[in-house]
C-alpha cells in the first residue's frame, strides 16, 4: 500500500511502474494532471483512489474503473489521432412556469421567443449548440425538464456527473416564505444532490421584467440566505449522523472481545463503510456558483441573457469546477458516438444491446473490455444514455430523444390529452374505456395491452416497452384483483 494523499504532487513518480507488488495506491486531493503510460503495468493494483486531482489524461472516469481501462485507453490513444475537446451538459432545472424554455430560446438564438402556457415542455427536450471560447471548439448539449410534478420521475434518466445545473426560479411568482422555497427551490437542490456527486448549481431568476428591482433585491436575497441555511441544515445533519455512527464503532470495538470473531468483524467493517460514506456525503456536497448568488434574467426584453450565456461559456471550460474539461480522447471514441448515432438510425428498436455496441466498436479497433470507459465518456457528454452498475447496464440508447419519445407516451401533464390518445388507440367502448380510465386515474394501473397498443401507434416497438418498462421504477407488473 502507497498513501501519498494531499502531498502536493504534480506527477507521480517514475519508478511507481515497477512496483510490480502494489495492490493500492491513494493519491488524492494532489495536484495530478497526467498519469504515465507505464501506469498500465501495475497489474497486481486493485484500490486506486485519485478524486480531487486535476486529471486530464487519461480522463478521471477512465481512472475510476481501475487499471485494466487506463491501459486500454493508452492503447487506443496509440493506435488513434489525439484530440482534446470541450463537451458541456446543461439541465435546465425549476417548476413549471419557471420560464426555463424561454429563457433556453434566448440563450441559443439571442432573440426573445416566449413559450405560451399551451406548448410548455411535456417531459423534456434537448438541443444543441457549438461555439468558440479562447480559440477552442465547445459543444453545449441542453436537457430541459419539463417542471410538473408527474415529469419528476423521469428526471433521473438524465442526471450525471460532469452537468451544469441551472436552478430557474420565477421571480414574479416566488413568496418569501419557506414553503415556496421548497417548492421552487430545495426540491430540485435535493433532487440533483441525491443523483450526482459535487454537482455545480448555478440560480437563476426569470421574469425580472415584471418586477421592480426592490422586488428583485429583497427576493433574490431570500433565495441565497435560505439556501445559506440549507447548506448548514445538510452539513450539521451529516455530522450528527457521522458522530452517531462513530460512537457505534467505538461500542461495537468493546464488544469485539465478548462476541464471535467473524461477526464482530462484520459489524466493524460495515460502521467502518458507513463513517467513509457519510464523510463523502460531506466533502462532495452541492457547488454553488458565484456564492449563490442568483443571477437575473428577463427572457423577454433579453435583460441579462447576454451576460448569462458568457457565464455558461466560461463556466463549462473551467478546469476547477469540471477538472476533466479538457480531457485529451483518442479520435475513435469521438466516432464510436457518430458510429452508434447512425446504428440508432437505422435501428427499429430505440436501444441497442450491448454485443452491438462491442461490436461496433470494433470497425473502429475498440477492445471490448474498453467499452465501458468509451460510453462512460459519452454517457457523461449526453450523446449515449448508459447506465453502468444499473438494470439497464447491458442497454445503451443511442438517441437519448428516443427515449424521451417514449417516456412522453406513459408522462404526460394533461391528463385528458393522455387520457383521450390511449381512448383512442385502444379502439375500447366507451363504457369498457371507462374502467381502464377509472383505475388509471385512482389507482395508476394500466392494462399492459392497451399500453402496447398506445406504443404500437405511436410507431414504439412491443419490444421497446418490454425491455424497458421497469427501468427507473417507471412501471411495474400487477397482480389481478380476485
């Protein structure tokens, strides 16, 4: 074991390579940019810890998944061009009527295009747009969440590490007062911090149009200072819980001697796991930029949308939020993503499996035990979805608005819009419709064969709703009532 944590390194050592013997190696909260190509010799390493490094190569999901994929990326970094590029995710976050899709239409086209309350987002859409910062190319890919309450389960499908979250709140709307706080506010705060590690949030309030800026001052001060207290709410929560878990280990090192050995031990290593949970829970809260402070918009007359759109420029491609901004990526992992968008293409199902993707892969001389770090790459940027370690590991989409296609099917905030196309589809009596609506409405339940029916006009395949109907906790089978 080498525990070399906090040193102040900038690089790791020549010699590491020949520590044939070494099963592991901490090096984190240094200042570790590169790691050696040698790197990949240290067969016998199973724990490799390096968070809190600046790493750029390889990229530091690439360094998560252990020493075999850092081998495998020098490998291809060997046979591939080298590029260095810039890809950023933004999620638009906050409820409805926030004004989280005008004010995207502002940021993209510079112009004021209000959405009307009729053609609010149902579930979520993604769009695209490349620029230039400091000479450099960046790709924004911008997922904006529809705010109703059905969308949130849905939500989950699309959060990852690596995003810029903007928090939107409507400032016209918003009451200082903690229960509208909740609602516009904590519910996405503990929303993202549940899902993504160190996530970077970034609050935005709308509307500044319709207000005086009294109005603006007294509101968006309410949001920081309440956001303030959460903070310190979750930080004294987490200590409570670490010291309450560390007075059971203390208790539990007591008993060792009076219990059995091998359950002693058990109980130990489980508080042990426990404590280093919590104390990561700690270190890698919410990111809040410029201090919390809230930046203010009006996607009507366009005031500070210029200057928001600079922020998220700059924001992306900053290498202390986002350490592996400028990650440097072998060429064939860029067209690995436009050799799966052209598979998605062609493909009747919305998904492929995961022996199409491995062999995609190899047109491009991609080993298959290197897959997993390529679509972690590409999970992260939004071009894939990939869930690794979930029920849907051996699936990958594509096109992830594929996916949100069918998600629109089941979610939908006018009911009777939903209600009406199912009706339809169905080709049910009116009196026979009316017991399927009866126990949708009271009791969420759907016959599956109307569900396929609804999908099959929808042009989504049987296929597509059996492979995935369970995933994400969306839907699940029912038993007959006797």
């Amino acid at each position: 074991m080498l525990k070399v944590d906090d040193n102040l390194l900038t690089e790791l050592p020549n010699g590491l390579s020949r520590l044939n013997n070494l099963f592991q190696l901490d090096v984190r909260g240094n200042s570790i940019t590169f790691l050696p190509v040698e790197f990949g010799k240290l067969t016998m390493l199973k724990i490799f810890d390096i968070k809190r490094n600046p790493i750029v190569q390889p990229p530091l999901d690439v360094c998560l998944l252990g020493v075999e994929s850092i081998k495998t990326y020098y490998e291809d970094l060997a046979k591939s061009e080298r590029v260095s590029t810039v890809h950023r995710k933004v999620v638009l976050l906050g409820e409805s009527f926030a004004g989280k899709t005008s004010m995207k239409n502002a940021l993209q086209t510079g112009e004021s295009h209000l959405t009307k309350v009729r053609d609010r987002t149902q579930c979520m859409n993604i769009d695209s747009w490349c620029s230039k910062i400091g000479g450099e190319s960046l790709e924004i890919r911008v997922c904006d969440f529809g705010g109703h309450d059905v969308y949130t389960l849905t939500h989950q499908f699309f959060l990852s590490e690596g995003s810029l979250h903007l928090l939107v709140v409507n400032l016209k709307t918003y009451r200082r007062r903690q229960t509208a706080f909740n609602r516009a506010v904590r519910f996405w705060l503990e929303s993202v911090d549940s899902r993504v590690v160190n996530a970077v949030v970034y609050l935005v309030g709308t509307h500044a149009d319709r207000l005086t800026a009294g109005e603006i001052e007294g509101k968006t001060r309410d949001i920081k200072d309440r956001v303030m207290k959460y903070i310190e709410e979750r930080r004294k929560h987490l200590h409570s819980q670490i010291e309450e878990v560390e007075t059971q280990l203390v208790k539990a090192r007591d008993e060792a001697e009076y219990v059995m050995r091998a359950y002693a031990s058990r109980k130990l290593e489980r508080l042990q796991r426990k404590v280093e949970k919590l104390r990561c829970e700690l270190d890698s809260g919410l990111k809040f930029l410029k201090n919390g402070d809230v930046a203010v918009v009006s996607s009507k007359d366009m005031t500070g949308i210029t200057d928001l759109k600079t922020d998220v420029f700059k924001i992306s491609v900053d290498k202390d939020l986002f350490p592996s901004a400028h990650c440097v990526l072998p060429r064939s992992w860029i067209n690995m993503e436009k050799l799966l968008k052209l598979e998605g293409e062609k493909s009747s199902n919305i998904s492929l499996s995961w022996e199409e993707c491995v062999h995609l892969g190899s047109k491009l001389n991609l080993v298959s035990n290197g897959m997993e770090a390529v679509m972690g790459y590409l999970h992260k940027t939004g071009s894939v979805l990939h869930y690794r370690g979930d029920v849907l590991q051996n699936v990958v989409f594509p096109d992830p608005t594929q996916l949100i296609t069918l998600l629109k099917l089941i979610f939908d905030h006018d009911q009777e819009r939903l209600l009406g196309a199912l009706r339809q589809n169905s080709k049910m009596s009116t009196e026979e419709f009316s017991v399927v609506q009866n126990n949708f409405v009271r009791r969420a339940i759907l016959p599956k064969g109307v569900l396929l029916k609804h999908f099959s006009k929808n042009k989504t395949t049987t296929d597509d709703f059996d492979h995935h109907q369970g995933a994400g906790d969306i839907c699940h089978p029912a038993r007959r009532r006797t």
